[in-house]
C-alpha cells in the first residue's frame, strides 16, 4: 500500500510530459475504478448521539469519509456534521461532546432556554432542544399529546432547533460549501410510495432542515412534515405541491440505502453506526464480541430466531411499519459499529 500511495505521489509530482489534464483524468478513472468510502448513520432515537463519538474518532484520525448518509436521528447528526467545513467541523463537534446535561428527545426546553435569556451558539452546535428540563408534568404531557395527536413529541420544537443550527441551506448550497456529500433517507406516509435518498444530485433544491425532521419523525414519536425546497428566485416552497408529507425510511421497506448509495457515489465499503437500541441485539454476534459465553450466545440465537420470524411477517406484509426495521437484514456494513447499552442505561432515557 505505501508503495502504490509513493507512485502516485510521484505522478502528480512529476514534472513528465504529462499534462495536468492528463494526470487529472487518470486520478479520476483510477478513483472510479477503486471506489470510495461512506459512512451510515443509522437511527437511534436518544442513542443516536453515540453517532457524535464515531463522527469525533474518525475526524480525529483523518478517517472521515466525504460522503455521509443518516436515517432517522442519524440523519439529523449527519446534517449537523455536513454543513461544517475542515476547518469548522473541530469546533462543531467540540461543542456537541461537552454536553454536561441528560440528553433526552423532550424538546420542551428550547422555549425554556429562550425565556432564560440563552441564545442559539454563534459556533458550534446547539443541542439544547434535546435537554431534559425536568420531569414535573412531562410524561403528562406526553401522553396527552399521544391520545390526542398520535405522537409524543412537539415536532415544531425540533424544527425551531434545527433550522437553528442548520438555517435554510440546500443540500447543494451546502455541497457547494463544505464539499461532504449529505444523504438523508425518508419515505412518504403515502402507501406503497418509494422511499427516497435526498442528496445534492436527487433533491439539490430540499431544505437540510426539512429533510432532517422528516427523516427524525418516526411513528409514534414526532408528527410527518413537509419537505421544504428553494424555487429560483429563492422563495421557500413545499417540494411536493400535493398533501404528501414524509417521515423516516424503515430499511425493510426499499432497497438498502446502502445500494443507492453505491449507484450514485461509486461506494464499494460502508462504515456503519447502528444506535437503533432494538437492532443492535440482532447485530452478528461477531462483529459485536468475538469472546462471548454461552448465555450470551444462547440469547443470540433466540433474537435470530425472533428476527427470522419479522422477517417472514413483513415478507407476507402482516408486519406493522413501526416494527419493519427489526426485520431488516441488511443492518451492518463493511466496519458496524454499536454502542455498548446496558439494560440500565435503557432504563434511564425511558
């Protein structure tokens, strides 16, 4: 490897009878031809904030890929990361460690921390719509709003947070700034509708923000939106100008978006963060430790069977949406990595 890495260096550097053209078009064929890395970010709810630990370590070690896809709170962390450039992703992610509160989706506190006097971060990003402000009245209100409305969260409150943080930039504004490709997976409330992977080539004129709550608001838990777009003179306008609104892409219901994304972006190896608490037990178990007992590998097989039994479910469409995530098989890529959840840990964000 060091070796092909000093013939390239040497062609580049040379001052042959290549020209820049040249050496140019021959760099790019041999990129096509080798491929490129992604990473996925996948889901979590809560614990998709561990997807900050992976973007941090990999951007330390100068391993973060250029092109990142994220699903569900995924998507929103991806967003947050591609909007940044080098220079500012540091700071950015500085910012999103030094967290010294209890995370939790309660997004109640955003109106809190404006009658306080806290403004949004002039750099960096600003979590605040995911502290908790308290538990007086707030299992209350969330299962008013339940009975009443479906969901348990304000989705408002989240769109306040993150148009916050990531204004209203396109996925092509922000390609055309940071030069990190975005990929946010959502699917239509309509039935039968193909998800769709939003990036710069697919969806250049969607809001960021719209398409990062959309992807967010998973049944249950926050309200369908409306992706937002920029028409040519500027003016924001819904992108679909029917009634359609969109909330998360469940994996089981399309294709991969690791398969689109290969087709767009030439992605032959996936880096992928799995936080879903109800994926990772299904997880194989030797990407997750390969010196397990045999209590853990008995628990092992069960889920498989359990997983195997979703799975013929959702094949003769008797699966509820909200469950199809849990029959997916196609939950780890090249590099998987999970979080280490505890049943206690479990037990404190519910």
């Amino acid at each position: 490897m060091e070796e092909v890495v000093s013939q390239l260096g040497y062609i580049a550097g040379t001052d042959s009878k290549l020209n820049p053209q040249v050496k140019l078009d021959f760099f790019n064929d041999t990129r096509q031809s080798f491929g490129c890395s992604a990473l996925v970010l996948y889901g979590g709810a809560t614990f998709g904030l561990y997807h900050i630990g992976v973007v941090k370590a990999l951007n330390q070690h100068g391993l973060l890929p250029r092109i990142i896809s994220g699903t569900g709170v995924g998507g929103l962390i991806a967003a947050l990361i591609c909007i940044h450039t080098d220079d500012e992703l540091p700071v950015g992610i500085s910012k999103l460690i030094d967290i010294r509160f209890v995370i939790s989706l309660d997004s109640y506190c955003i109106y809190e921390s404006v009658k306080i006097g806290i403004q949004p971060q002039a750099e960096g990003i600003n979590l605040k719509a995911f502290t908790k402000k308290g538990t007086k009245g707030n299992t209350r209100r969330k299962i008013t709003r339940f009975l009443k409305h479906g969901y348990l969260m304000d989705i408002k409150v989240l769109e306040e947070c993150v148009q916050a943080n990531v204004g209203d930039l396109t996925f092509e504004e922000a390609y055309a700034k940071t030069k990190r490709i975005l990929n946010i997976s959502v699917s239509s409330t309509r039935k039968f509708e193909v998800p769709q992977l939003l990036n710069y080539l697919t969806a250049p004129n969607v809001l960021i923000r719209s398409a990062a709550c959309a992807s967010t608001a998973s049944m249950g838990l926050y309200d369908t939106v409306n992706l937002l777009a920029k028409d040519k003179n500027g003016k924001i306008v819904q992108w679909n100008p029917t009634t359609v609104k969109w909330t998360d892409a469940s994996p089981a219901e399309s294709e991969s978006p690791l398969t689109r994304l290969a087709e767009l972006f030439n992605v032959n190896h996936f880096i992928v963060s799995q936080a879903n608490p109800y994926i990772v037990p299904f997880v194989p178990k030797s990407i997750r430790s390969p010196g397990e007992g045999v209590f853990v590998k008995m628990a092992h097989i069960i889920t498989s069977e359990f997983r195997h039994r979703l799975f013929q479910l959702e094949q003769m469409h008797l699966l509820p949406r909200m469950l199809r995530g849990m029959a997916d098989e196609n939950v780890s890529g090249n590099v998987t990595i999970v979080p280490d959840l505890s049943i206690i840990l479990c037990a404190n964000v519910a």
